[in-house]
C-alpha cells in the first residue's frame, strides 16, 4: 500500500500531540521535526519535505491553535490542508478532451514504468466513458512492443493502429488520418522507452510533437522510484515539455514520495494513478483522498465508487434483505467473498476505511479466501442452502473433497455461525448491534 512507513510515522506524532492538553511552540517545532524526517524517510523531495513542514509549523504556531480546545486536531487538521494543497488541490486535475475532432495524448516515459500497459489501461478507461480511442504502435525498438499493445488494446475492447518498424512520426502522421477516417476520437500515442533519459529519446519525442498536435504529452513514472521518480519527471520536463504525470505501481509502494513531489518539483499535476496490474486498475489523482489515506483518514469516497462499479444493485439489494430476514446462507457467503476479491481484496478495501492504518494487514489471511470457496463448492446446493444439516461425515467428505482438513471445515461453520447470530442481533437490538460492532474492532 502506498504511503504505509509515512503513515504509521504521522500516526505516531500525532498520538503524541494528542496526549496534550495544550501545544507549546517547543511541542510543534519537535513534531514538525519529527515529520520532516518521516517525509524524507518517504523518498520525499529534501526542498519539499522542508518547505511543506515550515509552513505548517507558521499556521500552526498562529491563534488557530494555539488557543483551540482542541489543538492536535487543528494540527491535524493543517497537515491534511497542505497535504492536499501539495498534491495538486481538493479535485484531480482532468485532461481537457474535445468535444470536436481528436484529441492526442502521448505517453512518455522509462522502459519498465508500464507506458504500454497504462496506454491501454487510459483507452478502456475513456471507453467506458463513450468515447472511443484509438491506441498508437510508435514503439519500434523494444522486441514485441508492437504485439504487447495489440494483446492489452484487444483485452481493454481498443482498436491499435501500427505500421511496423516505419519511422514514429510517420505512425502517428498516418494514424491521425485514420481516426479522423475511423472516427475515433481520442488518439494515445505509446512512445519508446529507454533503460536511461538519452538524447535520441528526447529527440525522438520531440519530432512527433513537430508531426503531429499532441495536446497532453503524459509522463509515466514509476511511484517505486521515488525520488528517482521526480529527478525523470523533471529532466522529461525541460527537455520536451510534459503536461501531466501518471503514476504507476501506487499498491505496491510503501514510500509513495513520488506522489508529494512531482507536482512541487516539476510544477505539473498527477492526472492518473496505477492501483494494479488489470487493466481497469486506474483511476484519477485525488489530491484530497489521497491526503485522508496518508493520514490514516481513510479514502471512503472511493470505496463507494469501487464498490458501486462492481456490485449488481439487484443482487446486493437481495443480499440485504436476506441478511435482515436471517436467511443468509453459504451461498451468500460465496458472493460477498467474489465481490471482495473484484474491489481489490481485503488490504486494498482496509486502505480506504478510517482507522484501516491501524489493523495490521496480515491479520487478514487473504490466501484463506480460495481455500474457504473451495470448501463452500465442495458441498451439496442443500447444503450450502441449510449449513445445519453438515453432520460429522459429510464434513469428512467435504474436507476430502476441497483439499482441506475437517478443523477447516468446522471453523467455516463457526464462522457462519457467528454471522448468523449478528444477524439476529441487528433485527432485534439495531443500536446494541452497531455497539456490538464497535467492540469487535480490535480483533483479529
């Protein structure tokens, strides 16, 4: 998860300021230290890590604070405000895309960031939005780049436009003509990448800018990288001009100083992030949301949205009054563990709730879910309908049937079992259920 170092490190600071009742100057100068470093411990860019912590600490020296009843929230509360002020605002920063004729977006960047894949990944992300994008092979050098794009463009539902090893700024001459012939609308240029920034890269780059009107040049950094990451961005920057970052491998980063820096560094915005290796695995740059998950605040804005793009209303609305008439069942069980695995498994859904910071993400056994699906497939439509009929021996052939022990098995129906009787509880008590809810936080 991106951010995980910088956010226990925060956490811990401001648990100490919270155990004040009132801050000192001396209290703030020892926190934003303390901040300072874990910023830098974040890969964080050293101008940045200083600038962002020196104006913190001028807010929160101010009236503001210091005479609040509450002055480690109003801390808290300013740290959040110049997080997000440092990543770009309140809102992402969109692409402008015309409403006329075609729209070029070039994507740039180091072999191994992901250029080709995240090309795909912004083609189906635009589909999606009833556009219709044409995907450009101006990767001439690296071995089956060309077949690379043609596989993802075919998995993303984009059509790929190539012409062999021919000259880049010919390609892309040749496809704006066939997207105004085709009507697409939204022509992504996937460019070659280098192990290393050199001069025919760049001017490479360059000419297929003087060819054709690319309207966003778009960088593809690697969030692992860190500051690596802004040094590429910023060299991109001077020598052919970009508009916008995407940064990829976000899930995968334990740093994440990329994301605090690039915009301070190279004055330009992270329009896109990789949260994944699938293809719809991007989504815009929340400045804010990003600030809250930092934080330990949470991100559940997105949750919502990932959770409504991949769950039936119709089904989900069956599920809930199933569950408030107590007639869950495994099959049931089944489903919310699919819906689960679609919304990125349990970490990624932990990452986003307030307070997720907090529960260790190995305490989720997420290897468990293939076994218990197994166990569930393994039993008879009865069974799984009515789990109270599961006597000794059919536990036995379930257990033999799904590759797990018969402990296994008995620990599933526990578990079901437990679920049924919170069930009951929210019918009955909805109030001392929610109570029951909050004191089951700490377990594991």
């Amino acid at each position: 998860m991106a951010f995980e170092s910088l956010t226990e490190r925060l956490s811990g600071v401001f648990k100490k300021l919270r155990g004040k009742g009132r801050l000192s100057e001396a209290d703030i100068k020892a926190a934003m230290r303390e901040v300072r470093m874990a910023l830098l411990e974040a890969d964080v860019n050293y101008k940045v890590a200083k600038d962002f912590c020196n104006q913190v600490s001028e807010r929160a020296m101010g009236q503001e604070v210091m005479e609040s009843l509450t002055p480690a929230q109003q801390v808290i509360k300013i740290v959040n405000e110049e997080l997000t002020r440092l990543m770009g605002g309140d809102e992402p920063t969109q692409l402008h895309i015309k409403n006329k004729g075609q729209t070029v977006l070039m994507m740039c960047g180091l072999q191994g960031n992901g250029k080709t894949t995240h090309a795909a990944k912004l083609g189906k992300y635009y589909r999606k939005l009833g556009r219709r994008p044409l995907l450009v092979a101006c990767d001439i050098y690296r071995p089956a780049a060309i077949d690379q794009l043609r596989i993802v463009g075919e998995q993303a539902g984009v059509p790929v436009f190539e012409m062999g090893t021919e000259r880049p700024e010919l390609i892309a001459q040749k496809a704006m003509a066939y997207a105004r012939d085709h009507g697409n609308d939204i022509v992504i240029i996937d460019t070659a990448g280098r192990l290393q920034i050199d001069d025919a890269l760049m001017d490479e780059l360059v000419r297929i800018k003087q060819t054709v009107e690319v309207d966003d040049t778009l960088l593809v950094v690697d969030a692992m990288a860190g500051q690596e990451a802004v040094n590429v961005a910023k060299t991109f920057n001077d020598k052919i001009g970009i508009d916008g970052v995407i940064l990829t491998k976000t899930d995968g980063d334990t740093r994440g100083g990329a994301a605090l820096s690039v915009l301070a560094v190279t004055g330009k915005p992270i329009y896109f992030q990789g949260i994944g290796e699938k293809l719809d695995d991007l989504e815009p740059f929340y400045p804010s949301r990003m600030a809250g998950r930092i934080l330990g605040m949470g991100d559940v804005l997105s949750l919502i949205e990932k959770a409504q793009a991949v769950q039936d209303d119709k089904a989900a609305e069956e599920a809930a009054k199933r569950m408030m008439a107590n007639k869950f069942d495994l099959n049931d069980m089944l489903a919310q563990f699919a819906q689960i695995k679609k919304m990125g498994g349990a970490s990624a859904l932990l990452s986003m709730l307030p307070g997720g910071n907090q529960i260790d993400p190995d305490s989720l056994d997420e290897k468990a879910l293939p076994h218990i699906e197994a166990i569930i497939y393994s039993m008879t439509p009865e069974e799984r309908a009515k789990p109270s009929i599961i006597n000794p021996k059919r536990k036995r052939r379930i257990a033999a049937g799904s590759g797990q022990t018969v402990e296994a098995v008995n620990k599933l129906l526990r578990q079901y079992e437990m679920m049924q009787k919170l069930m009951k509880q929210a019918k009955r008590n909805p109030k001392g259920f929610m109570r029951r809810l909050g004191g089951l936080r700490g377990l594991r």
